[in-house]
C-alpha cells in the first residue's frame, strides 16, 4: 500500500506536472530557435506561457518540499541554485549575444527536473 501511496503523492504528482511543463518548454524553444522569429510567434508565446508555469510550479514545489523536510541547509542551496539557473536562463535569452547558450541551459534545466523527480518518487 505504502508503494501505492507514494505514487498518489501530492509532491509527486506536482513534481511530474513540473517535468511535463519544463519538456514542453524544452521543445517548444528548440522548435523556436529553429524557425524565424517572427514565423513563430506562437511557439514564441506557448514557450513563455510554459516556462511561466513552470517556474510557478517549481516555486510551489520547493515550497512543499521545504515546509515537509524542514529548512535544512543543503536542501535550501539546493533550491535556491535551482532557482539562480531558471533566472540566469531568463536573463541569457533576453541578451541576444548569449542566447546561443541557452538550449545547453535548458538541457541543464530539464535535467535539474530529472532529478527532482527522482528525489520526489523514491
């Protein structure tokens, strides 16, 4: 029962929200930097929608997380590092001469919510 019960977990399914939104935003921002910024207006709006959400979802989780485990110290630089990477991947793709850098920030980003998952399931 305890196996089914850590699936139904609130924490869990935030967290697997959190990974489905954070690999939409991957691709749709990998199909945006393929195309012509201005041929891809919507992928452009659904990719800043996705990262918005994701970003919430993440600050709810950290939140969730933190008020369950207590405010440890390694916890917190945990989330707080996590929190300083989806902020220097905001300020990287609004400065156009970094923003070749921001898909490997990305790839760090969907991993960073790998692991998450991993550390909410198990």
């Amino acid at each position: 029962m305890t196996g089914i019960y850590r699936i139904l977990d609130f924490n869990t399914i935030v967290a697997s929200v959190g990974l489905v939104m954070a690999t939409m935003s991957f691709m749709t921002g990998l199909q945006t930097v393929k195309r012509d910024r201005s041929d891809a207006m919507m992928m452009v709006k659904l990719h800043r929608f996705d990262g918005y959400v994701t970003c919430l979802v993440y600050l709810a989780l950290a939140g969730l997380s933190l008020s369950n485990g207590g405010m440890r110290l390694w916890p917190v630089i945990g989330w707080i590092a996590g929190l300083v990477l989806i902020i220097l991947k905001i300020l990287m793709v609004r400065n156009r001469k970094y923003c070749k850098y921001a898909s490997r920030l990305g790839i760090m980003l969907f991993l960073a919510w790998l692991f998450i998952i991993y550390q909410h399931i198990t």
